[in-house]
C-alpha cells in the first residue's frame, strides 16, 4: 500500500533491560555474570554462508539466477511485481508464504531499515510514472557514494505546488533524505531473533535473521515458514496530521494499512 503518511524514524537501538534486583534468592555474582554475558552480542556473525558448520559449499552466497545456458540455478527470488492480476513465470509450488501475521507465526522483527524509492513495482501506484523531488538521493548516516544509490519506482502522489510535499524536515538520523520522495520501509523478520532481549534488532539483519541456532534448515526448507520481510511504501510528507510515532515493531496495521498484502516465498530486493 502506497500511502501519504509521514515516516519520522528515529534510529535509536532498541534497549531491553533485565535487573536481578530485590528478588528472592538473586545471587549477586550470578547477576554480575549474566551482566557480563549480555554485553557480548550472540547474534555478531551469525549471518551464514554454508549449508552447515561442516559444509564448504557457498550455499548462501550470491550467485546469478540464471547460468550461461539459461538455466535457473537458484529458488525463487524476489516478487518483483506486485501489480494486482500479475503472475510470474517462476514455478515455487511446494513453499508456501506465511500468510498469518508474523507475530502469529512466532516470529519478532530483527531490523528495520529503507530504499530510495519502491523496489518493487506496482503499476498505477509505484512505477517509472511516479514523481518526486528532482536530483534525490537517499543514505544512512554511513559512508556510501551517492552516485551508487539507484532510485526505484515513486509513487504518484507528489505535488510540487503543495508545501507539505516540498517543505524540508530537520532530519536527526539520516542524510540526503528529502519529504516528498518515495521510500519503501523493509522490516526482516525471523523466528530465530534474539526476541524479545536487547539483542533482538541487529545490523546487518542476517545477523539477527540466523541468530538463533537450531531454528532455521535447508534440508528440508523451512525458511518460508521462519524467515519473512514486511514492506511497505511511503511517500514523506511534512505535516503534523500524518504523524506517525513508531515504525520500530513492524509496518502499520491501523486504518486501511496492511488490509491488502501481496506475499510471496523468495528475497525482498527487486530492483
């Protein structure tokens, strides 16, 4: 769902606390060591790249979907259209999307973090007919070139004659983010986070993703089943009647948000 709602997201680290403190029978040197044991991160490097711990097979490197024959090599990928009717050519027929709410299906957002522009496109909604402010570029507050960050689709609600659209904000967490742009908003999800502790939200989010072990396997698959990404797509817009508080735990649910979802097995990217 393409909406105009104003997306302020403050990227503080999400800080759960646990004290032992006033209960019966709490053994201080107990507490110290889980103190101490809560300051290593469980989830730092846990974004995998075999099969298993004995395997050297690449299996969650990149690769290209296709090899020089033509051949798909790889499971389905992204859903990279989303337009109402469209059917793709892809057969994945034997893994099935998760189609309760995530938090139904046991499992707790890991990250949250956004695209310069929809990567997917929905026809009349987000698509190359979309519009926004002029020369745009998105990044965090991290090293990364402009000239590298490639727009998506925009929505079609900007409107150049309209100040809430062309009003700039005082960004706190953010650079070269711009009110009137297209962003699509991805929160990773996993059955195997760290939920629920101060560990829950990691970066990258493969590390949060495979966090846990034990959880998550390929033989057989059941990564549709523990693993998903909401995403949804705003455009910015400075006005106080569009605010909106929290986008921490997942993507908006009340009023109209989130009625009508497109779900699919595979990756999120699809630009």
């Amino acid at each position: 769902m393409c909406s105009i709602k104003k997306l302020l997201l403050s990227l503080l680290a999400l800080i759960l606390a646990f004290a032992c403190i006033s209960l019966l029978g709490c053994d201080p040197s107990d507490s110290a060591a889980e103190d101490e044991e809560e300051e290593v991160n469980p989830c730092d490097g846990k974004k995998p790249y075999h099969a298993n711990a004995t395997a050297e097979d690449g299996y969650f490197y990149n690769l290209d979907c296709l090899d020089d024959d033509g051949i798909f090599q790889s499971l389905e990928q992204s859903g990279s259209n989303v337009t109402v009717g469209y059917t793709g050519e892809v057969n994945a027929s034997g893994r099935h999307p998760i189609t309760t709410s995530y938090a139904e299906a046991g499992l707790c957002p890991v990250n949250v973090h956004w695209h310069l522009g929809a990567e997917h496109l929905s026809v009349g909604e987000f698509d190359v007919d979309g519009k926004g402010p002029e020369n745009d570029s998105r990044r965090l507050a991290v090293a990364v070139k402009e000239e590298d960050v490639r727009l998506g689709f925009r929505c079609h609600h900007y409107n150049e004659s309209d100040s809430k659209f062309t009003t700039e904000y005082d960004w706190k967490h953010c650079e070269h983010m711009h009110v009137g742009e297209t962003y699509e908003v991805h929160w990773p999800h996993s059955k195997a986070g760290k939920c629920g502790t101060k560990w829950q939200y990691q970066t990258p989010f493969y590390d949060g993703v495979f966090c846990v072990d034990g959880i998550i396997e390929i033989d057989p698959v059941t990564i549709p089943q523990r693993i998903g990404v909401q995403a949804q797509v705003f455009t910015i817009v400075n006005d106080e009647d569009y605010y909106y508080a929290d986008l921490f735990q997942g993507m908006r649910t009340d009023e109209a948000f989130g009625a009508d979802i497109t779900a699919y097995t595979g990756s999120t990217t699809g630009t």
